[in-house]
C-alpha cells in the first residue's frame, strides 16, 4: 500500500515559508455597477421591455441564445447544452 508507506515517512524539513501580506493597489477592484450583465436580457425575454440606450437588435440576438425558465437563465452553447 502506498498510502501506508507515505505515512510512515518522518518529515524532516517543518519550515514553513513566510506569508507575503503585501497588497499592491493594482490589485485592488472596486464594483460600481450591481446590475448583472444578464438583467437586460431577461427582462426583454420576460416582457419584451427595451431599456433606454440598449439596442434591440442585440437583444433579440441574444434571447435566442438563451432560455428562461423562471428562475434560471440558461445559455445554449454551440454543442447544444444548456448552461
């Protein structure tokens, strides 16, 4: 049994490495929208409302590339599952 013979080896090295706490502020994102990139669709899909500014071309691209179901939007990739 391999898993035996591991156990059975003694650790040597009990070092562990240092934590890096550094946090550059590059790293640092900030979320300025809370709407869901999906909010347009399902609500043209639900009601047929068009929001102020959005292209309804795109929107009725996009609906057919999805299905709602409720609660759930899936999206129908090119192999044919839902997502």
């Amino acid at each position: 049994m391999v898993a035996d013979h591991l156990s059975r080896m003694q650790v040597t090295n009990l070092q562990e490495p240092p934590v890096n706490d550094f946090l550059s502020d590059d790293m640092l994102l900030k979320v300025t929208d809370s709407t869901p990139w999906y909010a347009n669709i399902v609500k043209f899909m639900v009601a047929g409302y068009v929001p102020p500014g959005e292209n309804k071309k795109k929107l009725i691209y996009e609906s057919r590339r999805h299905l709602w179901d409720n609660r759930y939007l899936y999206r129908v990739c090119s192999d044919g599952l839902l997502r």
